[in-house]
C-alpha cells in the first residue's frame, strides 16, 4: 500500500480515563486445598529429607557458624502457582524466602534452629492451612558444590582451573538473605576466605542488586575450596564476547561505487544510533561523514574496524549497497560509533564498563545496536548478569537495546526444518534474552543451489528461541543472509562497506541488528515529531505489532525461529491499511482493578447481517515489569492478562466476558503453571494475540480488559504497571472500509483519541 494511502489512516492513542478501571467480579476459591493427601508416610519423608539438610547444614557451618545457609524447597508440580506456595509454614518456621532456582525451586535462608522448627511444623501441624502447605512440598535439598558450579549444565573444577589458566578470570555471586547485618558479615567472611586460599576479590558493579565479584588466582589446587564457601550462589568463568558474525571473517568484493554512499543532507535532522562495536574506520572516504561522534575504549591493534565499519555501512545505505532491493529499509541515522570490542574476545567486566559509561556519556541517544553475543547458548533458568545490566541500564536512561540473537557457528550449520542433533545448542546468547531489549534473528533474502536454507527461512546460523522460562525470543528478524552448511555465503550474502572505502560481504545477525535498529530509531524519532513522548516499550510495541501485521500466524515451535516476523517500513508502523483499524492503549494497570475499555468499537462492515464480527483481530501487549535477578527464573516479578471479546448479558441478567483471542502460539487451558509459562507466555513483558473469523463470531458488545498479577511476596509498587497494547481489527477483504467505519463507530462512543503521529516526514 502507499504511503500517501496510509498517511491519511495513522494509528489512534486512546486516553485514559477512570471509568475505565472497576473492581473485578467473583470471590476467592474456598481456602487452602490439600495438592496431595498429607499422611504419616509423606511428613515422615519430609521430616528424613529435614533431618538430611540439617546435618548437611551443621557439618558445613561451623566453619562459619554466624551465617545462614541455604537449602532449595522443590514444589510439585501441581503447586507452581503462587497460591499454593508454603507462605504460612514458612512464615511460622522464621524462614524467608531469598529467591529462586528452577523452576518450583525456591531458595530458603536457614540455620539449624529454623530447619528445626520446620522440621517441627512439618511432622506436628494440623490446621487446615498447614495441611495445604504441607502438601505442596516435594522435596528439600541442601545448595551445595554442585549448584554453585552451576548444576547439570554447569562447569567442574578443572574447566575453571582451565580458564585461568588461559588468562582469563572467573565472576562469583553471593547469595543476599535480606538482612544488611548478615549480607555484610557473609561479604567480609567470603573476602576473607578468598584471602586465606589464595583468591583475589574485585567488587563489580552491574547497576542490580547482586553481590558480583571478578575472580582470579594463582593456587589453582585451593580453588576447590573456594567453593565451600556457603554463601556462595555461584562461581564460573567470567563470559567474553565477540562482534557477532559467524566466525568469518567479511570478504572485500570490490569498490564502492561513487554516490552509493550519499553524504548526509546538512537540511535533514537524523536520528542518531548508538553502535557498541568493534569501531567504524575513522579515515573511511565516504562513512566519516556519519558518524556524529566517536568514544574509543580501545585502539589498534586490538581493532581493525571491520566489523564495526560493516555494520556502520548499513546504518548509512543499507538498501543501495544491496542493489536496491526494497526489503531492506530505505533509511540513514547518524552514528555514535563506540569502540568498546577487541578484535578476538572481550571480557564481560570490560564491556560492561565501557557501555555503561558510552550510555551515560550520551543520554540523548536513544537506540543502541548491540551486534555482539557470546559464542555459546545462554542458560535457560535464570537471566544472564549482562542482560539485567541492560535491563536496568534501559530503566535508568529510557533506552532501547537492540540486540544480536546470536550465530551458531558449528558446522554444519542448520536446516529448516532443524536436524535433531543440535537439540539445544543454536538457543539464543547472552545478553539476547534481555527482558528490555528488542532482540533479532536473521532470515534469508537470496538463495543458490548449495544454500542450507530456502529463501524467506530464518539464516542458517541465527540462534533461536525461546529465552529463559520459555520468554518469547528474538522478538523480530530481519535479513542477515544466507550460506551453505559449511558458511560458504557467496551470492547469498548482506553487503556493506570495509575499511579504507572498499566493498564487502558478510553474513550473520550482526547486519539484521542494525536494520532493525534503524526502524526503531526512525520510529522514535517520528512519534517525538508529533509532540508525543516516545520510550521503549511502546516503540518495541508498534515494531512487533508492524511485524504480526505483515506475518502469517505461526504455531509450534516457529516463532522460536521467526520471532514474529519482520517489521514493516516506519509508514506500516504508524498508520494503517484502509481495510484495517488499530488503537493504541497506554494503559496504567491498578493492581486489585480491571482495566477495561467498553464498548468497543467494531467497524460495520466488520459485522454481518445477523450481527456477527467477521474479519481478523491481532493484538501486541508490551509493558516493563519489576524485575529481580535473584529471583532467578521469577525474574518478571508482575504479570499482565488480557482478554478481548463478547462482553454480553447472561441468563443470570449480569455481562460476562468471553475472550476469543488467544495467546500466539500457546493455550492457556492447561492446568499447571509449568504448562502457562510455556506455551501461554504466562510472565512475559511481551505477548501477542491473533483470531480470524471467517465464518463470523457472535457478539454484540465486546470489551478489552486487562488485569495484573504480582509474584509471591512482590510489593505493590506505588505506581501502576504501565502496558502499552495495540489492537487491530482487519477485514478478510481489502476492499472493506474498515479504517473509516472503524472512525465513524470510535466518534458514537466518544472517546478521547488522537493520532499517532502528524503527517510522516521519513529522513531518508
């Protein structure tokens, strides 16, 4: 469609108001309820698996015999939710709860005297609460060596020692039991138990609460006993990243073409991106003229500026340097080119100190592009101590992240569909599974005979989803080539600009990064234009939307892959098709109220003649919930529902609420929380509905309702939980009137509404 047809059809914000929250309807369900019958035979187990933890716990302790140690309390599955979860025999026993592992696995703070008194609720208690409680718990285990390594998956003695001796260093993490006195004793004596085997202690400081510290030794034999230490959560190697190709390094095919790369227009005002990478060539010809800054953390001949000035290339002409196709967008920024990545391996710590300062250094920039990511996937229970720097470097600044799904690299590459012995080792990298962060796979624009991939497939290399606790990630793709099993990419490749003015062709999500990047900054930059406010979870809203608007439904495991597909240009984002009608809601979730927006309004040539909707309903949900990194796979500490459908009179003379828009993919219906948070999205910041109606649904008045759920133990903040949603009604046929119907029923009901944005003005 036009732009210039679209323009005359921009997406409508719709103000708040305070009829729109009410009390929801229905009682509580009936008090506590036994999971499974408590017999003399089940608190007898408990009371062995008590008694276990207690010896564990006195033979380690003396050592440190003012601290607490912990002990991991596994809920059945049946318990997940947080209702059912032992609060009261917990609370009776003087344990707190300090956080999370896996999933079901909370992590108590304990001393003998506190076992001993849940030792004695246990095998004593009889109320019917405590009965309930009882009943919830499957097993108690002592945190130990092996959890402090990192579990099954984790890493052993030797591959620590290995690390060091490679020249790197290790990262711990101390456990933090709530109480500054005992926090601060567990500190000293953790620092001088480093001392007394040999370890060397650096406080870091990643903006988050956890007690981090960089490692580093040279009595390799002690390091075993660095692991005793029973207020440590964990201890390993401290990650490093690369600029994020393929391990290949990008091949020079020529010169550029003069007037490919136009110098910037001096009437024009760009956005400006923020570019963490390995450096943009400061001499290149016509590339300099781009960069609006420069902040070096490093210089040669630790970079060589090829990754960074490929990736600065696409920020400046990414459509031309590929020969004009118009899937890549026809879009220029300005850069701030950081040089913050060696050339071969950059050390977390190093990083995250060189993005902190870049960030803080530049507050008016508002999307940074981070092409960068380890080399291996990240863990799946718990998120990553670079994602939450990012997450709450995003909280501090108001920015948006843009980052690298990540390139599996290990030949030979995948097939669509996947061969089965990859299994799990093409998930996504650190920091992707970023909560904040707009994360980005890489499809295929070009295909030749020997490519692994069909043209349109998610590339080859591009790591996939989903992040931890099942979180729906990449969020989009956009191209980053294509190559055969082995990574040959020769015409099938993203081609861009190299040091000293040459032309070259590369291949991973390094160069889908950018374009995305570039629609978002682009999209910030428009909605600012139109006096409106623009911060990150609403323009992650309208690019996923742009994306679920243009890609047809994916079921399964494909949005693993595909994310939600591919955005649109900054005009699909903003403004719609005649034949479809989208509203924006910035909605300020109370906690104990329903938001709710009713009547809504239902385009007429969207109803048939005996009153039912037919047509096509999808809906984007983004919003920024608190977050706790020790908390582990609850690091989403507030969840938000949304139901939009039927909201008509029963027989009973009341309205009730019929949803029939599910969650994509997924199916609420199941009854464990284990199967909501894995195929509902149950405590994503991010979820996407999608229905299609062709023979029609009964309904006469419709409602959009929201709703939000904390964790157990989680505070009610003092401000809302602020969602941002975008609806969008769509007829089956375009030549229905849906937009302007969808205008005329908005104007009977009177809501408060205005454009998006004015008249788009796209700085090319």
């Amino acid at each position: 469609m036009p732009t210039s047809t679209r323009q005359h059809n921009p997406i409508l914000r719709v103000a708040q108001s305070e009829s729109d929250y009410r009390q929801p309807e229905g009682g509580g369900g009936g008090g506590p309820k036994e999971i499974v019958e408590v017999t003399a035979a089940l608190r007898a187990s408990l009371h062995g698996k008590l008694q276990a933890a207690r010896n564990n716990l006195t033979s380690v302790l003396p050592q440190w015999a003012n601290l607490p140690g912990v002990t991991k309390l596994v809920l059945r599955e049946q318990a997940l939710a947080k209702s059912h979860r032992p609060i009261q025999l917990l609370s009776r026993a003087e344990i707190p709860l300090i956080g999370a592992a896996g999933l079901g696995q909370l992590l108590l703070s304990v001393t003998p005297r506190t076992l001993a008194l849940l030792d004695d609720q246990i095998t004593t208690a009889n109320t019917k609460a405590a009965r309930a409680n009882i009943s919830t718990i499957e097993d108690l285990i002592p945190y130990g060596v092996h959890d402090r390594l990192g579990g099954e998956t984790g890493w052993g003695i030797r591959d620590l020692a290995e690390w060091i001796q490679a020249g790197r260093t290790l990262k711990a993490e101390l456990f933090r039991h709530g109480a500054d006195e005992t926090d601060s004793a567990l500190e000293q004596q953790f620092a001088a138990w480093a001392k007394e085997v040999g370890a060397s202690l650096t406080r870091l400081d990643y903006l988050t609460p956890q007690k981090l510290f960089s490692v580093t030794t040279a009595r390799l034999d002690l390091l075993a006993k660095l692991v005793e230490f029973p207020g440590l959560r964990t201890l390993a190697p401290m990650p490093i990243y690369v600029p994020e190709d393929i391990g290949t390094q990008a091949v020079e095919i020529g010169d550029v073409d003069p007037g490919t790369v136009p110098l910037p227009d001096a009437q024009t005002e760009y956005p400006l991106i923020g570019v963490v990478d390995s450096g943009v060539d400061p001499k290149h010809p016509s590339l300099s003229a781009w960069v609006a800054a420069r902040e070096s953390y490093i210089m040669p001949p630790n970079t060589d500026y090829v990754h960074g000035t490929f990736v600065g290339g696409l920020m400046a002409a990414a459509r031309p340097l590929n020969f004009g196709d118009d899937a890549f967008p026809d879009l220029r920024a300005k850069i701030l080119d950081v040089c913050a990545l060696e050339t071969t391996e950059t050390s977390e710590t190093d990083l995250h100190a060189r993005i902190l300062d870049a960030v803080k250094r530049y507050p008016e920039v508002k999307v940074w592009n981070l092409s960068l990511g380890g080399r291996v996937p990240g863990p799946i229970d718990r998120f990553s101590d670079f994602a939450q720097m990012l997450d709450a470097l995003s909280d501090e600044t108001g920015c948006l992240f843009v980052i690298a799904a990540g390139n599996y690299v290990t030949a030979p590459l995948r097939t669509m569909p996947p061969q089965p012995h990859i299994g799990d080792t093409d998930r996504i990298s650190i920091p992707a599974e970023s909560v904040r962060g707009l994360t980005v796979g890489s499809m295929t624009h070009l295909e030749v005979a020997q490519s692994a991939v069909k043209r349109g497939d998610p590339s080859p290399f591009s790591r996939r989803g989903p992040g931890p606790v099942s979180i729906p990630k990449p969020e989009l793709t956009h191209l980053g080539g294509n190559c055969s099993l082995t990574g040959d990419h020769t015409y099938t490749a993203i081609r861009s600009l190299l040091p000293n003015g040459k032309l070259g062709q590369d291949i991973g999500t390094s160069f889908s990064t950018p374009l995305v990047a570039l629609l978002a900054a682009h999209t910030w930059q428009a909605v600012e234009r139109s006096g409106s406010v623009a911060y990150p979870e609403q323009i992650k809203a309208l690019l996923i939307h742009s994306a679920v608007l243009r890609s047809p439904a994916r079921g399964g495991d494909a949005l693993h892959y595909y994310g939600f597909g591919q955005p649109g240009d900054v005009a699909e984002t903003l403004y719609c098709d005649p034949h479809a009608f989208t509203l924006m809601f910035e909605a300020d979730v109370r906690d104990g109220y329903e938001f709710e927006k009713f009547p809504y309004p239902i385009p007429a040539c969207l109803r048939t003649d005996d009153g039912r909707f037919r047509g096509e309903i999808l809906i984007t949900m983004c919003y920024s919930p608190p977050l706790s990194g020790q908390q582990g796979v609850e690091y989403c500490r507030a969840n938000v529902d949304l139901s939009f459908g039927g909201y008509d009179l029963g027989p009973d003379g009341k309205r009730h609420q019929s949803g029939v828009v599910p969650l994509e993919p997924g199916n609420k219906s199941q009854l464990y929380e284990s199967k909501q948070i894995e195929h509902g999205f149950k405590w994503s910041p991010t979820k996407v509905y999608r229905a299609r109606f062709p023979k029609g649904v009964s309904a006469t008045d419709w409602r959009l309702k929201l709703g939000v759920l904390r964790r157990a133990g989680e505070a009610i903040p003092d401000q809302p939980q602020r969602v941002v949603v975008l609806v969008t009604l769509r007829g089956l046929d375009a030549d229905k009137p849906v937009y302007a119907d969808g205008v005329r029923a908005l104007n009977s009901i009177g809501w408060a509404v205005r454009s998006m944005t004015q008249t788009i003005q796209v700085t090319n």
